[in-house]
C-alpha cells in the first residue's frame, strides 16, 4: 500500500493525533511502570536511590519516545522496517567485535549516556520486518516453501548472532516472537507442526553435545536447565534462586508481608531482587491480592493490543501490533513462569517494571508503533 | 493497488482469527499463571511462611556472666574483666593477606595464633568471624578503629575474659577457667548448649571446676534476624540468662599471700584452718604458677617447664600431697592408748633407744635414749620408744580408729581438685591391697606415723584443730554463695575425754615453750598468744642396718630427694585455741628446724593479721625474723594495695 492508499480526510493530523492516541493503553503502561517505581523504591530499603529516580527518568525518555514514534504516520515506520532490521543486525555484529562484557557475556554497546542491547532492539525490528514482509506478500503466496523459508531466515540471522554472545533466552524470545507473526500472518499449520518436532530434536541435540567438545551451551546455561528440573538437586548455588524465590512468593501468602517488610528481599535470599526477581518482592510484599493485579494490569494491555489490531484493517499495522503484544507478553510469561519455578532462569526482565533501561526503551518504542498504528489506521 | 478489496478482507479475517487464537493462548497461559501464584501464595503458604522465617531468624546464646570468687573479707580473687580480640572476616576482607599485612604493622600478632587462624580463614565458611588475635590492649583497638577504612572484614570486638589478680597466691584453690576442649565435651553427656559456642570458658581445675555448676550460670537466648551472608541486622528479642553466682571462699587473702611467700623456695604446703567454723583461712602449696597462663592457653615451654620442675608446681601439695606423718602422728597413738585404757596419764616407759618387738630392733630417734618417758615427758621430747610400747598395747584398730576420730585418712568433700583421702591403715586394708597379713612391726611403724600411715598436710591442720577443741572440725572452703552464707564446719563434740586431751594439749604446749621441746626453737613469748605443737620428720628411705653400723647420714649430706620431710602442726593461742596449722616442707630436714619456725610466722600472721610485732619472738631470732619480714613484704606488695581499695 501506498501513502495514497489512506483517506487523508479522516487521519488526524498536527496536534489532534494527541486525542487520537490509545489513552487505555497508555495508562496502563504508566500504571505498570508506576508498580516497578514503587517496587525499586522498595527494593533499595526505602530509597529512590539507586534503581528509582533512574528508572523514572528512562521510563519518562521512554514515554517521549512513544509519543514520538506515535506521532509519526504509520506507513513511514513500514518503509524504514527493513533498514531498522539491518541497523539491528549490524550493531549485533558490532557488539560481537566492541562489545563488553557483562555477566560472562557479551550483550551491550556502551553508548555513553546508556548502554545499548542490540539484541533488545532486534525484538522490535525483527517484528517491524516481518510484519512488512507479510504485509508486502501477496496472501496466497503466504504458505509457499520459498516465501516461508525467507521470513525464517530473517529470524535466524539474528538468532545465530545472538546465540553467540551468548543469550538463550533473548534468542528464544526472537525464534518464538518470529513464529507467531508467521502463525499471525497465515502459514500453514504444518509448517509449525514441522518445527515443533524439529525444534525436539535440537533440543534432543543440545543435550547430546554436553561434555562434547562441540557443546553448544555454555556451562552455566545447562546449569541453568538442570536446576530447573530439579532445584532441590543444587540449593545452595544456582537452585539457590529458584527455591528463595518460591520461598519469597509463597511466605508472601494472601495479602503479603506489607511494603517493605518483604524479608526475603530486603535481607538479600532474593537474588537480582531489582532485575529478573523483582516480581518476587511483588508478590512478596503485596502477596497473592498484589501479584494477581500486575497480572491483570499486563492482560489488559495484551487484551487492549488484540482489540486495536483486529479494529484496525491495514495488514501492517495488525501484524506489528499483535507482534509487539506478542513480544511483551513473552517478556512477563517467561519472567513469572521463571520465578515462579516453572521455566529456567534465563534472564528475562519483567517488561517496565525490571530495573534495566534497554529492554524499557525498546518496548516504549514498540508501544509507540503501537500507537502510530492506532493513530494512523484507515477509517 | 497489488491487492483486491476482496483479498485484503480475507486476510483481515485470517488475521484476526489468528490474532484470537493468540489471543486466548496468551490469556489462557496468564490463568496458568495466575493459578501456579494462587498455588504458592495461597495454598503453600504457610510452609513458605515458615521456610522464610528460618531463613532469616537466628537463635543465639548469650553466654551467661561468670560469677565471681572473693575473700572471707570481700577481696577480689576471680574476676571478669573485658577483653579486646580482633577477628575477621574472609567475604569482607577481599585479600586476606593483605590486610593481615596491614594489620601486623599496627598491633603485634602472636605467630602461634596467625597460623591457626589463617587455616580457618581458609576452611571455614567465607562469613565467619575468626579471631586473629585476643588479649588486644586498648591502645591497640584505638589504632584499629582508627585505620578501619584500610582494614575490610577486621573488627575488634569485646567480651569478657578471667583474671586472676593474686594468680599465683590461688593457682591450686581456685584453679583456673580454659576454653571447652573435645575432651571436656566427651566426659558430659548431654552437654549444655553453652558449651558449643566457640571458645567458651569453664573452670578446668580446682574451685573453678569443681563448683562449675554454680560459677557458669545459665545461658540467655536472643533471636536475631540475619541477612543471606548472616550478618545480624537487629535483635527480635531476647530472654536473658542467669549469671553464675557470686562466691565468697573462706580464705583470707592477705594470710594466703603471706603464707604463699613465706614458703616461696621450698616444696612445701601449709594449711590454716579457723577452730571455730573450720574454715582453711589460708591453703597454699609451693612453688605455685600464673594460672593466668592458662586462661590465655599455655605455651608448650611453658608447659613443660612446669612439668619439668622437680619441685612439681602443678598438684596441690597441702590437699593432694600425701606424706607420712612421722612423729606428729604421735598424739594419735597416745589418745588411742589413753582413751581405751590401755595406758595412764602416769604410766612411764623405759627408752634405751630401741625396742626389740619380734626380733628387730626398731630405734628411737636419740641413740643414748630417754630413760623414763611419760606421755608428757614422750610428747615433748618426741620419744619413739614410747609409742612402739602403746602400739603393742593397744593394737592398730585402735590407732586407725583414733587416726580417723582425730580426721586423718577421710577424704574431705571441698570443691578442689583430686583432695587425697591419705590413710589409716587396718589388718584388712593391708591384706586387701598388698596381700600380705598384718605383722606386728607395721603397727610399731605406723605408731611413730611411719609405714603406711599417710596424711595430707590438710588433714594434719584438721587433727591439730580437733585436739585443740575436742570437736569433729571439719574443713570449709565456701564461706557463702551469692551472699548466702553456707553451713560451718563447727562439728559435734568428739567424745574424747576432756582430761586426757589436757595433758595432750600440755605436751604439745610443751614442745614449743619447754626449754627442752623440740621446737623450744620457735617458741612465742607473748603469753596472749602461746602455740602448741608437735614436730614431726618423716623418713622416705629406709635406713639399712650397715648404715647404722657405720652411722646415719646426716640430711645435708643427701640429695635433696633423699632429705627428710619436715613437719609441724600446732594451734594457737593455747588457752583459746583460734588457728590450727600444719606445714609440710618437702625433704627439708627435720621438723623443729625446718617446718616449725614457718609454722610460727605464720601462727603469728594469722593472729595479728598482719606482720607481729618483732617483741612476739625470742630475742635472738628478732634480726632475722625483722629482716625476713621485709624481704615479704616487698615481695608481695599488691595486697597492701588491696586492703587499701578495700577501705
């Protein structure tokens, strides 16, 4: 489609886009980053100090950027998808060559003012790619070898990089987020059948390869898996996480412990209690009454997500806004299910409430496409 | 326009079918969340709740204040004073090295007690304290907290340790406090908790031991809550303990110091017991030792000197060293003669200076003899021949039961360490531990407090006082426990005939004050406070028959094992008797020159309280005896200094 293709008499324009805007979803994303405010506050004994105030300042740079990219027509972020995809791509590579080191693995570019996780913003860019791919293929096309081989290989390019450094979980984010836009757009049932039995095998393979010299995951992430399984197997080293975590989350009970009182947390069995684990404390301090309202605040967002790309009839438009629900919802599933003992830990934040100002930034850019397609859609 | 209107609403709808089924996927999975959640926060609550609460709280023992030990008159013997250790922690100090580096440079380290704790810095968990050093002045703590910021993990803290501030004068009595040993733990059954925490104190030996049950107190408990690398954020609450009591013992502190130094350089012990209440006033052994040492943990050469010392620091002579009695046994065989009626106060013996008894010939100590002896005449000069007589008349059933009337050869239940029962011996003990049958001639030994007869210096204090009051004095060490005085060991009436424990009394009046006594010597010339005695030197080699062919050897011509040991017991004043004392010096020759005269500075002490005027002693002794009391009293000023704090 065109610019043309959109009647310019009914898109809002100049400052009456503002009114345009998806005021739900806003809120609510505010509503959840205000949890994430309270719950650093918490976290750091009381103290805006030193996850709080910084975390507000990146969400407030966040919002702007929505606003920004809100403000933006639509059909610009379609035509800039494939050079914001290749940027991605580049700046992986660039991170493979420059990048620090951090936790035994190499993830982020130090900017100056924030460090930059290309492999963050590869999970905006590679929906952005896919859903102009789709939208640009003819439908009935969708389901042809070739054309689905394509889309494939725009996810694994950036799986393999990322792999590298190396992620599991970010390059399982990618490989699951890429699925579903293809699933969205129309693919062949059997083609995901096909890759559900392949993706057993590799699994099978990743397994095998322990030990081997040719060992595919690095130690630390079998690690990871085995405790998962069976974190009773390790509890004072890396099934240490996952059994204070339960522990943190079960003693909170109904209506928790209190603000701030969460002894879990505040006397440190929590590990990463302002990253990966600050649902803990959540659910910690607010109990069941607390941890059940951020799961709603998030359903509604996904909900809201679902209604405005069904009511909205450019291709484009639906598919990145399903994708980027799709990406944000992975985000919190796998962090709960994590903390909750039900994944391994692989290092997810939960989206805009974790301390950490990539993972932020990107979303809020991904809710300003969002919005821009809200904005933008044809009436 | 690629697409027709028709596609493109065909492909909304396949978008929006999808877009559901995603859709529901995704809120479907967030009800597996949320029932997971309800699971753990709902249903498992309770047990997290608990699981939580163990992780963070914390029981522990709050070690309970020693009691103290004091003087009949209030003087510190044990006491608690704070103590200043440094320790360390691993996780905190980053490089261990390092920072012991920097820590040398500001306080002395002992290298013993680096190198312990430098392997349990190593082996143990990385958040424990260890402690790098004990016993850390004040001045050294200033120059830690000063240089803090360059010291990580090192932190000085305090508690509180024992001291011994007269150490020397009560090493045997009081004994001393050391840290719990593997071995301590395995003679207890159920032991308290107490006890595990890391190098708690317990009396090791002597009072403190022996009353550790009401020295220890008992434990409080505080629960705190801790944070993952178990550092203690804040206290919950806390139960207080009980602290151990307090306890007077019936010593006199400025007798025992006196009576330590007076027998500084011999082996010796000297006992002085109150007639009336029967508590030791003073019970000293010599040499002594620092038993502060010991609190601090000993070196092995300073340990092994102590072994090494021939003449043997360690033991407790005046209650575990056993001794025959030699000639102050005497006052039993004769009670035992008179009371049964196997003698009169009239009856004289013939002394040739030998009695034939079955063929040998047993001596008396004069070789010429004594002639005609009585009881008064055979006390005095000390005649054995006398008492060979009484034995054969009265038999050695009677001497033991007599021995045992008068408090020798009982074991005396005072809290100190190994208190040595001594013996009286009978026919059946006799043949109950040597196998052989009793024969005549160990009566006629045991009369003159020879052969088998043992008795600690202790109990030979105990008979002194008996004869002195005719009553059952027994010995009291604890005069009150927190205050709470304890029961005297006052003692019924013996039962003894009054008139025959006077002439006995007079004899050993004699022995001090006759011009022939045997201890005329050490006489007292203020009638106020006359002493009463007996000499006593017992042999601890026999003395063969070729040798007295061709004449005993005098004692100063033997090797100091071979010496006699010397002897004296007496009370005073005669007409009221207040003291009883015994001194027993290790082969120091005979009794009236080597045990009496100590035993008469000491009388003295006690009486006075203090030094006695030189006009008490004899004229010619007063040179020595002024110059003696200097020499005391520069060697033991810190009780002047006590009894100065005191008023």
């Amino acid at each position: 489609m065109s610019y043309l293709e959109y009647s310019v008499k009914t898109t809002p324009t100049g400052l009456r886009k503002v009114l345009h805007l998806n005021w739900p979803l806003a809120i609510l994303l505010v509503s959840v980053a205000s949890v994430g405010f309270l719950m650093l506050y918490s976290v750091a004994g009381g103290s805006f100090k030193p996850w709080a105030e910084p975390q507000m300042k990146r969400f407030i740079l966040g919002f702007t950027v929505m606003m920004f990219v809100a403000m933006v027509p639509i059909w610009f972020w379609r035509n800039m998808s494939v050079l914001a995809y290749l940027i991605s791509v580049l700046l992986l590579v660039a991170v493979e060559l420059v990048g620090s080191e951090g936790k035994g693995a190499q993830r982020w570019i130090d900017l100056g003012f924030m460090r930059l996780q290309p492999s963050e913003l590869m999970k905006i860019t590679l929906v952005m790619l896919l859903a102009a791919y789709y939208d640009w293929l003819p439908t009935k096309r969708t389901s042809r070898p070739l054309w689905v081989f394509l889309p494939v290989l725009f996810i694994l390019i950036p799986v393999a990089l990322v792999l590298r450094q190396p992620d599991l979980g970010t390059s399982i984010l990618l490989i699951i987020a890429g699925g579903l836009i293809m699933f969205l757009a129309g693919v062949h049932w059997a083609y995901f059948a096909a890759v559900v039995a392949a993706g057993v095998g590799l699994i099978t393979t990743v397994f095998q390869s322990r030990g081997t010299p040719w060992q595919m995951l690095k130690d630390y992430q079998f690690k990871r898996i085995d405790t998962f399984l069976d974190p009773s197997s390790d509890p004072l080293n890396h099934g240490y996480h996952i059994t204070q975590s339960k522990i943190a989350l079960g003693s909170g009970g109904w209506t928790g412990k209190g603000f701030m009182q969460g002894t879990q947390s505040r006397l440190n069995f929590l590990p990463e209690k302002h990253t990966d684990f600050i649902f803990v404390t959540l659910a910690e301090e607010f109990g069941f009454i607390g941890a059940f309202s951020l799961l709603c605040l998030y359903a509604l967002i996904i909900v809201f997500c679902i209604s405005a790309a069904i009511s909205n009839r450019d291709r484009f438009s639906s598919l990145l806004i399903l994708g980027v629900a799709a990406t944000f919802f992975l985000f919190f599933a796998v962090n709960m299910s994590m903390v909750m003992g039900m994944a391994p830990v692989v290092g997810v934040p939960l989206p805009l409430v974790s301390y950490g100002g990539s993972a932020m930034l990107v979303l809020m850019l991904g809710f300003g496409l969002v919005q821009s397609a809200h904005i933008h859609k044809p009436r | 326009m690629r697409r027709a209107p028709k596609d493109s609403a065909e492909s909304h709808r396949l978008i929006t079918r999808r877009g559901l089924i995603l859709g529901g996927a995704q809120v479907g999975f967030m009800g597996l969340l949320a029932l997971r959640m309800r699971y753990l926060q709902v249903d498992q609550a309770d047990q997290f709740r608990l699981l939580a609460d163990e992780n963070r709280i914390n029981i522990r023992l709050i070690p309970p204040t020693r009691g103290r030990i004091f003087d009949r008159n209030g003087a510190v013997i044990a006491e608690n004073v704070p103590s200043y250790r440094i320790t360390m922690v691993r996780e905190e100090a980053g490089d261990v090295d390092e920072v012991i580096a920097r820590l040398s440079r500001l306080v002395e380290l002992d290298p013993d007690e680096l190198r312990r704790a430098m392997r349990d810095l190593r082996e143990l968990r990385g958040d424990t304290p260890v402690t790098i050093a004990e016993r850390v002045s004040w001045d050294e703590i200033s120059r830690i907290a000063v240089n803090t910021p360059a010291l990580p993990g090192v932190t000085p803290e305090v508690g509180l340790s024992r001291r011994y501030p007269n150490g020397k004068d009560y090493a045997h009595l009081v004994g001393y406090v050391g840290p719990v040993s593997d071995r301590d733990l395995e003679k207890i059954d159920a032991p308290d908790q107490l006890l595990l925490i890391p190098r708690f104190q317990i009396g090791k030996i002597g009072l403190e031991a022996k009353r550790e049950d009401l020295l220890r107190g008992k434990a409080g408990s505080k629960r705190v809550e801790v944070n993952a690398t178990g550092q203690v954020m804040r206290e919950l609450d806390r139960k207080e303990g009980q602290a151990g009591a307090d306890l007077q013992v019936s010593i006199d502190n400025n007798l025992q110091s006196y009576v330590s130094a007076r027998l500084e350089g011999e082996s010796a012990a000297a006992v002085v017991i109150d007639c009336e209440t029967g508590d030791l006033l003073a019970c000293a052994s010599s040499p002594s030792y620092d038993p502060n040492l010991f609190v601090r943990g000993i070196s092995v050469a300073n340990y092994k000197a102590l072994l090494d010392n021939k003449y043997r620091p360690l033991p407790n002579k005046a209650v575990q060293g056993i001794y025959p009695p030699g000639s102050t046994f005497k006052m039993v065989t004769a009670l035992a003669a008179l009371e049964n009626g196997h003698a009169s106060l009239n009856d004289t013996v013939y002394c040739p200076g030998h009695l034939k008894v079955s063929g040998r010939r047993f001596h008396c100590w004069k070789r010429a003899g004594h002639g005609n002896v009585d009881l008064h005449r055979s006390l005095r000069e000390s005649c054995d021949v006398y008492y060979y007589e009484m034995a054969l008349r009265t038999g050695i059933e009677n001497i033991s039961n007599m021995a045992m009337r008068l408090g020798l050869g009982v074991a005396y239940d005072l809290p100190l360490t190994s208190v040595a029962k001594g013996l009286a011996p009978t026919k059946e003990w006799k043949l109950a531990n040597k196998g052989t049958d009793w024969v005549i001639g160990d009566s006629v030994n045991a009369a003159i407090g020879q052969g088998f007869v043992l008795t600690s210096p202790l109990q030979l204090a105990v008979m002194a006082s008996r004869l002195a009051t005719g009553r059952s004095v027994t010995p009291r060490l604890i005069k009150s426990v927190n205050g709470v005085e304890q029961p005297t060991g006052h003692g019924e009436d013996l039962g003894l005939n009054e008139n025959l424990l006077r002439e006995v009394r007079k004899a050993m009046y004699a022995v001090s004050n006759n011009r022939r006594g045997t201890a005329y010597g050490s006489r007292i010339i203020e009638d106020a406070f006359r002493m009463a005695g007996k000499t006593g030197t017992s042999q601890v080699r026999n003395i063969s028959s070729g040798e007295r062919a061709t004449g005993v050897r005098k004692n100063s011509a033997l090797p100091w094992e071979q010496r006699d040991h010397a002897l004296f017991v007496s009370f005073a004043p005669f007409d009221n008797p207040k003291v009883a004392v015994a001194v027993v010096v290790e082969h120091g020759g005979g009794g009236s020159t080597a045990a009496a005269p100590v035993a008469r500075d000491i009388v003295l002490q006690a009486l006075y309280g203090d030094d006695p005027p030189l006009d008490v002693y004899p004229e010619k002794d007063r040179g020595i005896v002024k110059k003696r009391q200097e020499e005391l009293r520069r060697a033991r000023p810190h009780t002047a200094g006590d009894e100065s704090d005191r008023a």
